[in-house]
C-alpha cells in the first residue's frame, strides 16, 4: 500500500478499523482508552471526545474474552471490568480518607510531580472478609475511568500449579502494559511466608515472581492487593507495597448509613429507630453479613404470607428481637454488653432494655452495675 500522510484522527480511526475486522474486542477497548485519555492533538473537541468515549466503555457489553484469558489463564482466574457509576463504599472514615488519598493522587499525578513525588503504585487492603475489600478496588476505578482487572489468585494457584512461574509473570506484565487497575484478590494464597512448612516450591517460586513484578510495577498504574490473613504475608510482601489499608468491621454508623441505602426499600424507607434497632443487633457483622441476614428475613415474611399484606420491617425487627435475646441469654456480661449499647445508641431506659429482651429492670440495672455501666431506669 502506497504510504499517505495521514493526521492524529486519521490515523487513529485506521487503527481503530483495523482492529475491529480481526474481532478483537478487547483491542479496540484499549485503542479507545488510549484515545480518551491522550486525544489526539489535531481533535477540535478533545473534551468531548474524551466523554462520549468513556461514556461508550462505560455502557458496551463485557467482551467474550479478556486481556488476561486465552492460553495465560483460566476464565476463573482473571476477567477484566469497566466499571463506571459505582457508589462510595461505606467505610470508616479513616478508611475513606485512604482510599480518597489514592484517588487524588492518580487523578491529578502533575501535583506530585511538582515536589519529585509519584501517585502509589502498590496498596494492600487487609481485613475481613465482607467488608468492602473488593467494592472499594471498583469505586477506585470507576473513579479514575481505567478498566479494572481481577485476577483471583487462588484459582491462579489451580491452575499453574506443577508449572513455573513464567505464565503468572506474563499475566503481570501485560497488565501492566497500559493504565488499569489490577486487583490481586485473595493474595496470601501466593504470598505466604516463606517459611511456611507446609508449602511447596512451586508457590515459593510463584512467591518471587510477585515481589520481582511488585518492584518493576510501572508508575501511573495502580496494583491493588487484597487478603483476609495479613498474618500469612511473606515480611518481603508487606515492604513492596506503598500503602496497607485496614478494612475493619463496621462500626455503629457504617451499620446506620447502609441501611439507609438498603434495596430493602421498606426498611430503608423506615423510621430511624427500626433502622438503629437493626444496626446495633448487627455489632461484629460486616455489612455483607448485615444484608444477607435482613434479606433472609424480609424473604421469609413475603413467603410466610400466603399472597396476603406483608410487613416487612416489623418481620425483621421481630428477627432482630429474637437475635438479641439470644445474644443476651449467653451470659450477663454480654447481656450488660447488648444493654449498654442499647443505651449509647438508641438511649433506651432500664424498662425499655428489659422489656425488649424478655427480663426484669431490675436485673438490667443489676447488670449494669456489676459491668460499671450506668443507664438510668
């Protein structure tokens, strides 16, 4: 073909097509981030050419296969997002603060140029499991318009075990070809101490191809990592990553603000005092716990009807009762536990806590007294 001289926008749109008729979906994807984020100089409207195209990633169906599947890994293993339009995990505030940090520091990186610096590159969220680990590396990116990629290491592990590590270093390294998101979950199940006894050498291996791609991360790209067992993290895993940020449980609050956006919309919709009744039987749940449970009792009121009306906020504080007598019955230290919550959080009275957990007053204030807590009857 006779060489032309072609434009910026030329030349992409050729590039573009070209892609297109070989059926590689996932190429055209990645021409189409390129050219939202660098539009080409001669572009008239390069802003709204930024928008519509991110607004088109944003909306397009997922592509029938991924940057990192075909001959690297398995479908189980690794998928790749675009999520857009995703809502701010709740989390501590201090968490919060964490994660809005990242955020800032890789939606305007010229600012830390400015002083020599770069965004993080590497950040390590820790914590139980349910407690936003994997929603908050979506926000992230939704929030910076960058594709995400998932790679679950625990279905890695199936998959290369027996193997070197060359297939997981070729994962690695093409993702961190162009700007994304990959979220390592389940880390520990490759980055285990590696004085773990009852390892293998295979994973030992797997091990340094994790800490040789986490030191050659590129900057601009962001590598998140997620476990449920810091404690099982090789010392050499912990110094690689620029951040480590701990998801706890949920307090109180966290507790009250997501059940206020609950897609149960009659407890949503609810009065305050039925949302904080459930948010404090809820202490020591993370909120995926909290969902799962309100659903299994507003699901067992709407079957328990019959087709007739359905009160779907006095069947879950109904299960919320049950739930804190229970919890109560254990022993007087946690029923002074539940009492002194109830006080703190709902400001109910001695008469209040008792009759709502089926004993005297009297007991209560005992109980109280005995822990050093004070309720007024």
């Amino acid at each position: 073909m006779k060489d032309r001289q072609l434009g910026e926008i030329e030349q992409a749109l050729v590039d573009v097509v070209r892609v297109a008729l070989t059926g590689d979906t996932d190429g055209v994807r990645q021409l189409s981030r390129r050219l939202a984020r660098r539009p080409p100089i001669d572009a008239a409207h390069s802003d709204a050419l930024k928008e519509e195209l991110f607004a088109l990633m944003a909306t397009a169906p997922p592509g029938e296969a991924s940057l990192l599947r075909g001959q690297l890994v398995t479908d189980e293993a690794s998928w790749v997002q675009y999520p857009a339009g995703v809502a701010a995990p709740i989390l501590d505030p201090a968490v919060q603060g964490a994660v809005n940090l990242v955020v800032a520091e890789h939606s305007l990186p010229e600012r830390l140029h400015e002083f020599g610096l770069a965004p993080t590159r590497a950040v390590l969220f820790t914590g139980p499991p349910g407690v936003g680990k994997t929603l908050t590396a979506s926000y992230i990116a939704a929030e910076l318009s960058l594709p995400l990629i998932t790679l679950n290491l625990a279905s890695l592990m199936s998959s290369l075990m027996g193997q070197t590590g060359k297939n997981l270093q070729e994962v690695l390294a093409r993702a961190a070809e162009e700007p994304c998101v990959l979220f390592l979950d389940e880390f520990d199940a490759l980055a285990k101490s590696r004085v773990d006894v009852s390892d293998v050498g295979e994973v030992k291996r797997l091990l340094n191809v994790v800490l040789q791609q986490l030191d050659q991360w590129p900057l601009g790209g962001l590598l998140v990592a997620a476990t449920n067992h810091p404690q099982l993290l090789d010392p050499a895993v912990h110094r690689r990553f620029d951040t480590t940020i701990e998801f706890a449980l949920p307090a109180f609050e966290e507790r009250l603000r997501f059940l206020r956006t609950s897609s149960i919309a009659p407890l949503r919709e609810s009065d305050n005092a039925a949302q904080r009744i459930v948010a404090l039987i809820s202490d020591g749940w993370s909120l995926a716990d909290l969902e799962s449970w309100a659903n299994r009792a507003a699901r067992g009121a709407v079957m328990a009807t019959d087709g007739g009306p359905v009160d779907i906020v006095e069947a879950i504080l109904q299960a919320a009762q049950k739930r804190a007598r229970s919890w109560a019955s254990q022993s007087v230290q946690t029923r002074a536990e539940l009492s002194r919550l109830a006080a703190d959080n709902l400001g109910w009275t001695h008469r209040k806590i008792a009759d709502w957990l089926g004993v005297s007053h009297v007991t209560i204030g005992k109980d109280m007294k005995r822990s050093g807590g004070g309720i007024d009857a």
